[in-house]
C-alpha cells in the first residue's frame, strides 16, 4: 500500500488545486488533459494512502470534505515552499533576489518611490518589487518581522542588531487647521485646554502588536483616525479636525491660504526619518537591495523622498 509520502506529491497538490478551482472532476480533468476516471483514480489513491475522504460523493459538485479543505490549505503552503526554495536556489546562483519588499510609510513621496521603481524595472531584473504602505511604529515593524527588506521613512530606532539605517532627512511638523475652522481665527499660542474642546486628527499606527506610536493627541480629545498622513491632510484641508502636520506636505495648501498655521503651547516637533534595511549572509546584499541603497545614498533622492509632494 502506498504511504502519504508516495502520493502527497507536487503534481497530486497541483491537482487538488486544480480540482477545487474548476468546480468539478470532469472541468478538472479536462483542464489537466486527463479522462475523468484517470483523474478520480489518482484522487482515491491519495484517499486509500491518508485514510480518509478528501470529496463528499454524495455531490456532483467536487465539494471538500474538511479532511479535505484543510489538505488543500497545506498543500497550498507546501507548493508556496516548494516555489520558495526554487527562488531562494535562483538568488544563490544570479544575486538577485527572487522578490523585495519595500515597506514605505504614508509620510514618504510616493511620486518619488515610484520613478525609483520605474528606473529599477528599465534594468529589467528578475526581481518582483512588492510595496508595503505603513505608518508610524508599522513601518519599522515590517521590517523587523521579516515582512519587508527594505523600510523607508523610519521613525524610531532599533535595538535589533541585524537593522542597519541611516538618515532620510529632518521632518518639521506644524499645527494646522483650514481657515473656516473655528481654531483659525483663535487668539495664538493656542492652549491645550482650548485645543482639547476640538476634534483631533490622528493617523492610525499600522503595528500590529503593541500600541504603537500618537503624537500631538490631548487627553479627553475627540479623536478622528484616518489611515495614512495623506487623509489626515485631507481631512484638515476639510475642516474635519485640527492636528501637527509635516511641512513638506502641507506647504502649497498654505501657501495658498487653504491652510493657516497656529502656533501653540508645544513647540513645533522635528522628527529626523530614516531609510533602514536587515542584514544579509555574509556573501553581501543581493542586487536589488544593493540597488535601491545605491539610490539612496544621493541627497537628491532622498529629499525628494520627504519633499515632493504633490500640492494644489
């Protein structure tokens, strides 16, 4: 008798798969080029090895069994490892990664990311690039946890000793509300205890373990959460809240008077971003991560990064 190993194989995965995407065994069969006997034989195989039912017959519909669902969720997984281990193998041999993951938080120029992607595609690389949009304590998180390769627009510092960064640049953040805004024409430095009796605008911190990071935010304040620094500007640009807003971003609206400057109680707060990346094997970076630190040892690029952003 067969064992699981015997049959639990690539193609018998790929053929669940297939199964469970056409609907039926005859559509599958016809998709694998198989005659359908041929296509449930291979099926009971499988069946008579694990001891147990994959297909309720009952059905003329190919319907899983839950013994059934769940060895097409493993196998997924496993044919996912399998793709892994041929990809990591094709990095080993070319120095390209099979795929990097830039983790760019809301604050970053995404007009700028993009050229950069732009220049890198023109290299025609067999690297996929992959974006990650993060936010505040996410964006560091992403990298820390394995989830991104690259992080752009990091906040805080870390204690991981395989994180290297270096500097982005300085970040001013003032307080801003649109000129109809009850705060607009109140007598300045703003007090807290003024400030507190409006709604405030916060950015959500995309971590997801641990509270993550607030800035700005009064105890008792009415709190309106917005998913990235671009919402929150629109959202202060419509007059829904008030709150500290990167200069950079906010500067044309206040040029143009569609947004008024306050000063308050707290000073204004300069935050220095960073670009940070994990260390590799001591063979060095592959060449797309190497790549995009090349870019960003250029003070052009790396202001544009927290600079261009689009105005009015």
């Amino acid at each position: 008798m067969q064992t699981a190993r015997d049959v639990l194989t690539p193609d018998a995965l790929a053929m669940l798969q297939a199964i469970a995407a056409a609907g039926s065994f005859a559509a599958a069969a016809r998709e694998l080029g198989l005659v359908p006997s041929a296509l449930t034989y291979r099926v009971r195989q499988i069946e008579d090895a694990l001891d147990v039912l994959l297909y309720d017959r009952s059905s003329r519909q190919a319907r899983l069994t839950e013994a059934g669902a769940e060895l097409l969720r493993e196998g997924a997984r496993l044919l996912a490892d399998i793709d892994a281990v041929a990809n990591r193998v094709k990095r080993v041999a070319t120095g390209w990664e099979s795929q990097l993951t830039v983790a760019v938080d809301s604050i970053i120029s995404k007009a700028t990311v993009m050229e950069l992607c732009e220049s890198f595609f023109a290299l025609n690389p067999p690297t996929r690039i992959k974006l990650r949009d993060e936010t505040l304590s996410g964006t560091l998180a992403a990298l820390t946890s394995g989830q991104a390769d690259l992080a752009l627009g990091v906040a805080e510092s870390s204690n991981n000793a395989g994180i290297h960064s270096k500097s982005l640049g300085d970040v001013t953040f003032i307080y801003a509300v649109a000129p109809h805004h009850p705060l607009a024409g109140a007598p300045e430095p703003l007090k807290d205890e003024l400030i507190r009796q409006h709604r405030a605008v916060a950015v959500a911190d995309t971590i997801t373990r641990g509270g993550g990071m607030t800035f700005g935010l009064l105890g008792g304040q009415d709190v309106f959460t917005v998913a990235t620094m671009a919402d929150k500007l629109d959202a202060q640009l419509r007059g829904l809240g008030s709150g500290f807003v990167p200069e950079c971003m906010a500067g044309a609206y206040i040029e143009t008077g569609r947004l008024v400057v306050k000063k308050t109680d707290r000073p204004e707060r300069v935050v220095r971003l960073h670009y940070a990346w994990r260390s590799v094997a001591k063979s060095g970076h592959g060449r797309a991560l190497a790549w995009w630190l090349a870019q960003l040892e250029s003070a052009a690029t790396r202001a544009a990064l927290l600079e261009r952003h689009r105005g009015v």
